[in-house]
C-alpha cells in the first residue's frame, strides 16, 4: 500500500505562536535540519485559535471553523501522541481532497463544525475504480442497507470509523460528519502510520489514509500550498 513515489524533505516553519508545521517540498530541496524543534506548550489549557483561523483562512481559503479543528488537533496530539508530528496544514490537505473541509457540493460547515447537510459518498459497490464494501453498519452511518459508503468531511467508511471513532469537541457524541471528531480521528489514524516528521514518515502516512499516487499528490500539493500562503499570517 505505501509507495515510494515522492522524493521530499520536510523543512519546519513556525506559523504562528505555539504552532509549528511540516512543510514538504519537491527536489531540489535544502538538507533536513539536524535536530526538530518541539512543539512549544500552549499558553493555555484551551488556546483561543480563533483569531489565527480567521487569519489563516484570509490568506488560505479554508473555512475557519474547520481551521480551528485542524489547529485544536494538532495540540491535542502533540501531547497525546507525541512522537507523531502531525500538523494542522497536512490535516488540512486531507480535508481539502477528502470534502474541500466539508464544503462538498455546494454544502457549508456551520458552526458546529458539521456541514449544513450530510456528506455521503458513493456505494461502495465493485462498480469501475470503486471498492467492494458490503454493508458493515445496517445504514446507520451512511444511510445504504446494502453497501457501505464513505461519511463526513475525512470521509471515513462505517468499518473504519467504529474502530477510529473520536470525540474531538468533548460533546460526549462521536460523529464522523462533526469536524472535531473526523479530524481527531483522521489525525491518529494517520499517526498510527508511524511518525510524520520525515518524508518518508509522512508519504506513509498519507498512503494509508489512501493507497493511491494521486491522492499523495493532490495531499502534498494542498499541504504545501497552505503551508505557504500561511506564512504570511
């Protein structure tokens, strides 16, 4: 399932205050640094990310509300898993080719961090580039009595969300179409890859989120674009 494909390095670059991200970029490419700066503790239990979501989003086009998700991940896993290293742009990248961070067709992630109407996706049936999934779930999640279908903003199928499923908003519900839980949970399946903080590491984790070529790539170019244009923040 994982490829190598990508010749890539990983540069750190400090985004804003208490927030680092991994930054990959194709040959040529400077050396890696010999050590990797930690994260820094956050100023507060609950660090108040709204204002550089808004910024972010001004410079990146992502939603804020889905920004915040990706940042409040980030921190959490930095103290929960450490050794991982996921950041909020990789996050970020994902949501963006998994639902365009829960906008997918025509829908807009409201306030509570679920898009204003269910993202479902196709059955997964056997038909031409599509995977056979029989139903898993009785349609709870996804609504098919038939075939399982992909759920939420980091589209996971009900097969994998009852083993990963997460409760990033401490609302005591764990939702795959709320942006705090599929983030949370995107972002330790990712880390059970193994840490991101080479290329490698990362490349192998984005492939098992989705063993294909071009998911890597549209992931890697989205990542890099946000990582960029948030320098400026």
């Amino acid at each position: 399932m994982r490829q190598r494909i990508l010749l890539a390095v990983a540069v750190l670059v400090l985004l804003a205050p208490g927030a680092f991200v991994c930054y990959l970029v194709l040959r040529p490419a400077p050396p890696l640094p010999l050590t990797v700066p930690t994260i820094p503790e956050p100023p507060a239990p609950v660090p108040d990310y709204e204002p550089w979501a808004r910024q972010v989003a001004s410079l990146t086009g992502i939603p804020p509300r889905a920004l915040l998700a990706y940042a409040r991940t980030q921190l959490r896993l930095s103290s929960e898993l450490p050794s991982c290293g996921i950041d909020w742009a990789t996050l970020a990248g994902v949501g963006s080719v998994e639902s365009d961070h829960g906008r997918y067709g025509d829908r807009e992630l409201t306030a509570n961090g679920r898009p204003s109407r269910p993202i479902v996706g196709v059955p997964l049936d056997g038909s031409p580039a599509v995977a056979s999934i029989p139903d898993t779930d009785d349609g709870a999640l996804d609504g098919d009595p038939a075939w399982d279908r992909a759920v939420g903003p980091m589209q996971f199928i009900p097969g994998t969300w009852r083993e990963w499923a997460a409760d990033g908003d401490a609302d005591g519900v764990t939702d795959p179409q709320d942006i705090d839980d599929a983030t949370l949970a995107a972002g330790r399946y990712l880390c059970a890859s193994g840490p991101l903080r080479t290329a490698e590491g990362w490349r192998a984790a984005v492939l098992s989120y989705n063993s294909s070529d071009s998911y890597l790539r549209a992931v890697l170019d989205a990542t890099n674009g946000y990582a960029e244009r948030s320098r400026h923040s």
